[in-house]
C-alpha cells in the first residue's frame, strides 16, 4: 500500500494517491498507523491545489476521523467544520454552474433529463 502511494506521488497523481489514501483511514486505525495516514494525507492535500474539491473535502474528513481517533477534538473540530464547507463550496459551485439555485432544482432538472424518475411514477 505505501508503495502505491508512493507510486502516484512520484508519478504526480496527487487525486488517485487522496482517493486510495482515504480508503485506507481504517487500514491505519485498525493497524496503528493513525500518525502515518495523518501525514500522508496532510502531504496529499497539499499538493492537490484546488483541483478536486470533493476529494479534499473527503481527505479533510478522514484526516479529522484520524485526529478523533487521537483524542485530538479541536482538531478533529476544525477538519470536519473545513469538510463541510468544502464539500458546501464544491456544491455551490456545481449549481452555478447547472445555472440553479437549489438542490430541489437539481432534482428537477434530472428528472427532465431521465436521471431520476419522478416520485410516485412507474418505472
């Protein structure tokens, strides 16, 4: 696994090493390695920029599991408080985007283009 990791940093895929970094926040809790998933994570988002926000805003969140995990609550406070506004902007901006104001637009608007069926119809 760390030679994976390895592998999408040296090969500068920073958003494939976040995605499978945040797949492994059990691996390091069940394991111990609580402080090595709070590094390579931390080192991850940095080098991410602002490329994919829905992944920063899930290594933000595993990032604060781990720290909740290290009985660091201020912390694990400020990670998800951060979480959810990333995951909030990411959002907003999808939606502007779509050129809508609300998430009962977007249901609307995928229902139009058959990717939700209407509540209450045959499908």
């Amino acid at each position: 696994m760390r030679a994976a990791l390895a592998w999408c940093e040296e090969a500068s895929e920073p958003d494939l090493a976040l995605g499978a970094a945040s797949l492994l926040s059990c691996f390091w809790i069940l394991r111990g390695y609580v402080d090595e998933g709070r590094r390579r994570l931390t080192a991850l988002l940095a080098t991410t920029g602002g490329r994919s926000q829905s992944l920063r805003s899930e290594g933000l969140r595993v990032i604060g599991s781990l720290a909740l995990h290290q009985a660091e609550y201020a912390t694990a406070w400020a990670l998800f408080d951060e979480s959810e506004r990333t995951a909030e902007n990411h959002v907003q901006h999808v939606l502007s985007r779509l050129d809508l104001r609300s998430r009962a637009q977007v249901a609307g608007w995928a229902v139009q283009y058959g990717l939700l069926q209407e509540a209450g119809s045959a499908g």
